[in-house]
C-alpha cells in the first residue's frame, strides 16, 4: 500500500532532479551514509517518483531564492509514493514526512501539495465524522433545503444576558442554526458557562413549545484538551447539541481527544487556513488540508462562500465544497458543507448552481439576517425564499415581486455589504 502526494515543484533547476530529491530526503535520503544502511533496507520504505506533469513556466519566483539573471523558472506536478511502512495512517507521521519536511528543501523557489491520496486503511483507524450531513439534518429537523444559519458576533461585547436576548429574538425568526463567532469562546466579558446558562433555557423552552430544537454550537476551544472537554460537558449537560471548534488552534492532537468522547456535532473553523494557502505558489490544497480534519472527525466544514468579504475567490470555495462533499473512502466520511462570510439571499443562485444544484449545506448568513430591515424574522424568511428561487431557477428579482422580505434584502444587500 502506497500514500501518494502530488507537489507543485517550482524551481530554476531540473524538475526530475528536485522530485527524485524530495523522494530522498523524505525517506531514506542522508548527506552521508550510515552505518547498517543497505539498498535492501532503504527498498522497503523509500518514496519514489511516480508520475511527472510538466506546467507552464512561471513569470516570477514564488519564494526569493532564484539567483540574479536566473533562466526560466519550471513547474511541474510530480506524483510521490510513500510506503505506509515508512508513515503508517499516524497523520502526525503523514504531515511531518510528506508534507511539512518539502518546505525545507534548498534549490527550489516554490512549492505547493496539491493532492493526496490515502489507502484504504486510514479508515478504519481514524473515526471520521459522528454526526456529519445526515446527523446535522436529523438534529435541525430539516429536509429538502439548505440548513439556514446566522452568527453571535462578539464584536458586539454582548454579555450572557444579552447574547440571550438576541438568541431568543433569532430562535423565534425561524433559524434552523446559530453559532459563536469563531473569536468567541470564554472571555470576561461572557464566560461560557455562563453564556450557556442564560442561552439553553431559550432553545429548550422553545422545543418544547414548538417540537424545533434550533442547533446553538457554543465556541469551546481550549489549548489545553481537558479544559476543552469540560467546555464540551457544560454545552451537554445543558442540553447543547453543538460546539465550534477552531481547529488549527487546538491542533491534530486536540481534535483527535475531543471526537474520541465527544457527544456534540463538531463544527469546524479553519481560521489561520489562510497562512497555509493563500499564496499560489506555496503551502498546500484545501483539498489536502481538509483530509486530515475528516478523518480526525469533524461534522461541518466552513468553507467560506461565493463572493465572500475576504481574499478567496469563487472558485476557491467551487473546489472547497467538491473536497467536502467527495467521500474519501464512503459517505460517511462526508461532513455538512458550511457556506459562509458575507452570505445572504443574493449568493443563492450561483451557490446552488456552481455546486451542482445541491441543497446539502448550512448556508451561513450573519449580517444578511440580523440586519434585515424587517429584523431577523424577516431576514431569514428572504433566505429562504432566495433558496426556493434557485432552486426553481427563478431570477431573484422576479421572485422578489411577491415576497417582500426578499424586495427588502434585494434593496438593502444588493451592493453587497451583508458581512
């Protein structure tokens, strides 16, 4: 059984030479031998170069190390094949011998991993989502449509008390889902337990009144794991069915305690995703990144939107839900696609067309409901009558002549400052 990594090689030297060196120095490569070294040993867990796909040479180094006067600047993708004698399915082993150790390499002045393909017997020893696209439904009670989220943004500075007041105004609008802003987990201002204190009692009496459980996920991360869990008891015991997980904070380790015991859906955050990714030239594919959090377990993925207030492009988010959305060994490894960031009505129509006029996903909107100009009841009902427009393939504006939440949204988002 072989692990494959596809790296984007940019260099100013010979494509070949520096794959057959990445190969090396990722396995059994030293700059001298050692003793006991033998072409037999070095067989059995040495990476080889599989496939080599030459691309357009790049106008300019990615990275400063191309020298004065340097010639022409190749790129390639060259497959490597890792022996899983050599890593085994630890994904710590995995980031640190086929992905983290490239960056050091000399003679290169770029270098991106691009894709990555696991054997069968990561499955098994990861335990992949709990909950996912199915659980993430079946908890909200919602079929046949998008899941219609919106944010406690903690810019506001609310307090328990008045996060709850906001909570109970959003829980009766009709929102199927309201999360933590990611920067919220338990500062002086608004301690979780007490946020969860004052939040849990709104959800659970409006259940009962209603038979709808609004999913609330608290923000729990912690750099200690313990800390972390007794976040996530506090959110349980209380009724939660949710937590945000800032997972590049917490880390692999982190993540891995947490959905071993965990009795939440996992909602992820990639903040700091960012630094791995955003230049073209270096770091790693959201479809590689997001392999490892899968496996690890996490329920819902946010993955940005179209036309988002940040740097990402279209089609960056287009290539983010396919990652998601494709089993890595079945469908049970899938989680809920989560789109997000300056999201309202408007983004619907392409949403669902660009990613294959699916309905599976949270679709997040924070200021494109609680800014409605008929407030938040009004807000997420024009969510969800752009939704039934798309899907219907009726252009908004014509569907925005009978449903006057929508006519507002249209009016107030349409130059598109819903963040």
């Amino acid at each position: 059984m072989m692990i494959t990594v596809t790296y984007r090689i940019e260099t100013t030297g010979s494509v070949e030479a520096m794959a057959a060196k990445i190969a090396s120095d990722q396995s059994t490569g030293t700059f001298v031998p050692v003793p006991g070294e033998t072409e037999e040993l070095k067989a059995r867990v040495a990476a080889r170069v599989i496939a080599i796909r030459h691309l357009p040479d790049a106008e300019h180094p990615t990275w400063p190390e191309a020298a004065p006067g340097h010639g022409p600047i190749h790129r390639a993708d060259a497959d490597i094949a890792f022996p899983m004698d050599a890593i085994g399915t630890d994904l710590s082993a995995l980031m640190t011998i086929a992905i983290g150790g490239v960056f050091s390499i000399k003679g290169m002045t770029g270098i991106r991993i691009v894709d990555m393909k696991l054997p069968e017997a990561f499955a098994s020893a990861h335990p992949g989502p709990q909950f996912g696209l199915p659980g993430s439904r079946r908890l909200t009670g919602v079929e046949g449509r998008p899941i219609i989220g919106t944010i406690v943004k903690p810019a506001l500075g609310l307090r328990p008390h008045e996060t709850a007041e906001l909570v109970g105004e959003l829980i009766e609008s009709g929102v199927d889902f309201i999360k933590d802003d990611e920067k919220l987990m338990s500062p002086a201002y608004s301690p979780l337990k007490e946020r969860v204190e004052a939040i849990m009692p709104r959800i659970l009496d409006h259940e009962q009144k209603t038979g709808k459980k609004v999913m609330y996920a608290f923000g729990i991360s912690h750099a200690d794991p313990d800390e972390m869990m007794r976040n996530h008891d506090l959110v349980l015991k209380a009724g939660g069915n949710c937590a945000v997980v800032n997972i590049n904070s917490i880390g692999f380790g982190g993540m891995s305690f947490l959905r071993k015991r965990s009795g939440l859906v996992l909602h992820a955050h990639r903040n700091g995703w960012d630094i791995l990714t955003r230049d073209p030239g270096a770091g790693l594919d959201f479809k590689v990144y997001q392999q490892f959090w899968r496996l690890l377990g996490v329920d819902q993925f946010q993955i940005n939107g179209i036309r988002i207030k940040y740097w990402e492009p279209d089609e960056s988010f287009v290539e983010s839900f396919k990652a998601v959305s494709t089993p890595l060994f079945s469908k049970a490894d899938c989680p809920l696609p989560v789109a997000g960031s300056g999201q309202w009505g408007g983004q619907a129509p392409d949403t669902y067309q660009r990613t294959g006029r699916t309905t599976d996903l949270l679709y997040l909107c924070g200021g494109g409901i609680v800014s409605h100009p008929g407030g938040p009841a009004a807000g997420v009902r024009a969510v969800q009558q752009a939704w039934q427009a798309a899907v219907a393939d009726i252009p908004l504006d014509e569907y925005a002549k009978d449903h006057p939440e929508l006519a507002a949204s249209i009016a107030k988002f349409g130059d598109g400052k819903a963040a």
